[in-house]
C-alpha cells in the first residue's frame, strides 16, 4: 500500500511538472449562471474551453445518454486524460461543470487536486431561484404539466454534493477552492470577476464581461468541446448562448418573513415536493456559504 501511494505521489508530480499553463475547473449546481462565466472565460481569448465533460461521462455511466453525441467521454478518466493532454499542449484550460458529476469523479489523491497549476472555484445560487429554474427546465421535459419525476430532479440538483466537495477541496486541493455567489456575478461582475482572477493568478480583462450571442446555428463543438447534441445544448444553454453578459437573475414570491412560497410552481403536488428540495439544498447552501464565505 505505501508503494502504491508513493507511485501516485510520483505520478502527480510528473504530471504537474510536464505543464506549461493554468486549469481552471469551475463547478456549480444547475442554474447558476455557470455558462455565462464560460462565456466570460471564452472571451477572454486565452483559454482553451470544456463544457461539463465530466456530466457527460456521469449521465453515461448511470445510463442516460441519450442528449449526449456518441464521441463524447464516457468515462471520468477519458476526461482527465484529455484535460491533461490540452494543458501539455501548453494552452490554459477552463472546464465548467456540475457538482454531482466532479464529486463522482474526484478522490483525495487525485493529481487534479495536488497540481499547483489547477485551481478550482465554486459557484452557487441562492437555491430558492436555483430550484424554480430547474424546475421550470424539466417541466418542458416533461411536458409542461407536472414532472413526472421529481425525485430523480431533487437528487441531482446538486447543493449536498457541492458541500462534500468543497470539503475534499478545501482539504486537499493544493490552492484551495473560491467561492462566488451567482448574485454578486449578476449585480458586480466587475468585482466578482477581478476577485477570482486574482485567486488563480490570471489577468483581469474587463473587457471580456461582454460579449457577442452565438447564434442558432452554434454547436459547441469546436469552441466548447461540447459533448451534448445540439438540440440539448441549446435547451440548456440557449440564454447563455443568446446573451451579451452576465445575464439578469428573476427572483420569486417570498412571504412577509422573506420565506419562499413556490407559488410559481401551478402544480400544487410538484410545489410540496418544491418545497421539500428547497430545505434540503438550503441547508447545505447556509454551510457553504458559513464555512467558505464569499
């Protein structure tokens, strides 16, 4: 066992000493506003972009891969191959993907976590607003009635898995993990942005807080490394794919003592259950947020 983790040790440190650029892994629950900061990053111009290889690699080994196009990683260790592969090449990386999926594929000993040129950051949203977009998104799904399965959406939402893997980052990762609230992107990109790129030692560009719509007829393929059909894309992604910056965040129904009354969701069934996902994931926003700060 000692021999084995010293060969790991080894192995980490080759990798790391064959590279010549910076990676940056962002990781999010859903709705966060996570493809906007990649638009932010592919404006920037000197990032190589991945959009949510891991969540490909995921969804196919749980046995949903139907959105996704047949060349896209099937496993999490395809992905890390190519990630280390691009960054050898000597061109800086950004890989944008969801929580659930990172914390899959991610251990204590990962090489991604002892390389001092990866530098992770985690973003969230206030899961009141997070949980009616997706919900809204899967209602589309599914007809737009009602969900019909809520449960499958409420376990991959992603606020638990987000924690779990802040903590392994926070204890493991050789720079840490940042956290940025999607609200402070939305009402002050300018700081929010400045603050991470401090964080991974990459010039600011404020000029890369605007950008131009990508249009109907984009794919990812090329510019994102995108592992998804187009249609699915573009139902994920279209206001991030039509917007020219950081886009406004609606905000929903509160009562009187600023609680969320889910009155949006029509289905009196679905908003219970609504409800109900909010206070787990809100709970585990409070912890993020009381043990990261941001």
């Amino acid at each position: 066992m000692n021999c084995f983790i010293i060969y790991l040790f080894l192995l980490s440190n080759f990798v790391c000493t064959q590279l010549h650029a910076i990676i940056i892994i962002q990781v999010s629950p859903p709705r966060s506003l996570s493809t906007c900061f990649l638009r932010m990053m592919q404006e920037r111009g000197d990032f190589q972009i991945m959009n949510e290889p891991f969540i490909a690699a995921f969804c196919k080994t749980h046995g949903d891969a139907p959105k996704f196009r047949p060349e896209s990683f099937c496993t999490a260790d395809q992905v890390k191959e190519a990630i280390w592969y691009k960054a050898k090449q000597g061109s800086n990386l950004f890989v944008k993907d969801m929580s659930c999926a990172v914390l899959d594929a991610l251990t204590v000993d990962d090489a991604l976590l002892s390389c001092p040129e990866v530098y992770f950051i985690a973003l969230i949203r206030n899961p009141h607003h997070a949980l009616i977009s997706f919900y809204k998104k899967i209602l589309v799904l599914d007809g737009g009635t009602r969900v019909r399965n809520f449960n499958k959406m409420a376990d991959c939402f992603g606020y638990k898995e987000m924690y779990e893997l802040i903590k392994v980052l926070k204890q493991h990762a050789r720079n840490g993990v940042i956290l940025t609230l999607s609200e402070d992107l939305e009402i002050n990109p300018h700081a929010a942005v400045r603050r991470i790129c401090e964080h991974c030692g990459i010039e600011f560009k404020p000029e890369s807080l605007s950008w131009s719509p990508l249009g109907a007829d984009f794919t990812g393929v090329e510019e994102w490394h995108e592992g998804k059909i187009a249609k699915a894309t573009h139902f994920w992604h279209g206001d991030a794919i039509n917007s020219t910056g950081f886009i406004a965040l609606p905000s929903y129904h509160v009562d009187r003592y600023g609680d969320p009354t889910f009155s949006e969701i029509k289905s009196l069934y679905d908003r219970t259950l609504c409800m109900r996902a909010y206070g787990e994931n809100k709970r585990y926003y409070d912890l993020i947020v009381k043990e990261c700060g941001a």
